[in-house]
C-alpha cells in the first residue's frame, strides 16, 4: 500500500499553520497539503480537496465537523473508499499522522483521532483540586 497523502482544510489561516508547525517538528516536508475556505465558493473548495488528494489514498482532516470544510470533507470521504476523515484537527494528530502513514487510511484515521483526544487535557489552577482528565506534575 502507497503511503496516505494529508490534506488539512480548515478556515481562514488555520491549515496553513498546522502544516507548518507539524512540518517543522516532525523535519517532514511535502505530506500534508493545508487547504483554506478562505474565499474559495464550496464548488472550488471541493476541486482544491479533490486535486490535492489526486488519486491517492487519504485522510482529509478539516477544524469542525460542519460547516464548509467540514461538508466537503465528508461529501468526498462518502465517495472514496480510500478516503478518511478525521475533524477537529490538531496538531498531535498531524504529527503521529506523519509517522505512521504507511497504514491504511481508515486504520490511520482511527489511530490519530484516539491521539488527538488523548492529548486533550484540562489542568486546574489548584492543585488540590480534582479535575477528571487533568494530569499530575
């Protein structure tokens, strides 16, 4: 199986800064391609997802589940079974997104979903007090 192509679709400047920072962390250039709704009609929004994607398999990760981005993201992910979609996008997703794109599209889809939850965590002001989910020092 070929590697899974990125592509990160998010509103105005968001995608573009996500790309950048997983890019400049991971020293991984060229994988995830950021995609803007910034002043883009739905229809052109849908031919910049579908040119990036190409005929490659992928995982579209878009900022909100609805809205733009989110609709084309999934209207897409409805019609290619090598396609996933992955929302709220982070950038702990971006960066095990791109180590371990030599996994299916779906299995990867998963797999960075559970990392981007999993590295969501309150900590409380006090440290006496008991946040569900908070970490301790």
């Amino acid at each position: 199986m070929s590697e899974v192509t990125g592509v990160v679709v998010a509103h105005a400047s968001l995608a573009g800064a996500l790309v950048a920072a997983a890019e400049r962390i991971s020293g991984i250039y060229g994988v995830l391609v950021p995609i803007s709704n910034e002043g883009v009609t739905p229809e052109d929004l849908l031919q910049g997802v579908t040119r990036a994607i190409g005929g490659r398999p992928a995982i579209l990760f878009t900022d909100l589940g609805s809205g733009s981005c989110g609709f084309t993201c999934r209207s897409i992910g409805r019609s290619r079974p090598d396609v996933a979609v992955v929302t709220g996008v982070n950038l702990p997703m971006l960066l095990d997104f791109l180590f371990h794109r030599d996994l299916p599209p779906h299995e990867l889809a998963l797999r960075v979903a559970e990392k981007g939850r999993a590295d969501a965590r309150a900590f409380p002001p006090d440290p006496e007090q008991d946040v569900p989910g908070a970490v301790p020092d």
